[in-house]
C-alpha cells in the first residue's frame, strides 16, 4: 500500500505527459490509500476541465466514480492534531500535510510531485516529478 497525493491520481486518469508514470506505478503498487480530501480536490481538478470544456459532464461523473474505486477502500482519515503539528514544524500546506499524516499513520510512503512534503519526517516521499519547499 501506498499514500497517494491528488495530482498522482490525475496523472493516471487524466492523458498528460505523467500518466505513463502513474500507470507504471498503479501496476507495481495496486492497494492506494489518501484522506477523504482527495474527493474534493480531484473534483475541483475536474471542475476546471469542465469548465475549460475539456471534459463533458458524463466523463466527469466517469472519472470520479473510476477514482472512487481506486481510492474509495482505504481512505484514511486523519486527526487535525496531527495535521497541525506537520504544519508547524514545516512550510507544508495543510492540504499536504494531511497526506503526509496519513502515510505515517500507515506507516507506507507518500507517492507525490510536491516534494515540499518530502522534509516532514522519517517518512520518505517517492516522487514522480517537482521542486522543494
């Protein structure tokens, strides 16, 4: 099992240069867990192609059900406690660091682009693409 950040589960269900990637990384790992945010942050994504008419309403529902599937089984909510105190000790957004706690209380690694979150803790972030803090 692995934590996955929103923009991993866009590369594997929306075509763009990193879904080769994300396909490769889904094949080797298939049990992906995030908290219950991504729900709203993968929305918002598919907002944005809606209303930039790159996606149909009936595709959209597709896509969200599809992600559902992969993410719905092991959602991992995590305390605001928690959150805050990954908050504190770095420059992370809170959004961030609710995928970092979920990946230290499954104790697996955080599959992101966002290497920012990669400083907080012992927990070493896999990622497919992007720049620090």
């Amino acid at each position: 099992m692995i934590v996955v950040a929103t923009n991993v589960l866009v590369y594997l269900l929306l075509l763009g240069p990193r879904t080769e990637k994300a396909e490769i990384l889904r094949r080797q790992e298939r049990q992906w867990a995030a908290p219950p945010l991504w729900r709203s942050e993968f929305s918002n994504v598919l907002t944005g192609y809606l209303r930039r008419d790159l996606l149909d309403l009936p595709r959209a529902v597709a896509l969200m059900e599809e992600a559902e599937l992969i993410l719905a089984p092991h959602e991992e909510r995590v305390s605001t406690e928690h959150v805050l105190q990954l908050v504190s000790t770095s420059r992370c957004t809170s959004y961030d660091c609710e995928f970092v706690a979920a990946a230290q209380q499954l104790s697996v690694p955080l599959v992101t682009e966002v290497s920012r979150v990669n400083p907080l803790g012992r927990l070493a972030s896999i990622k497919l693409a992007g720049e620090g803090c």
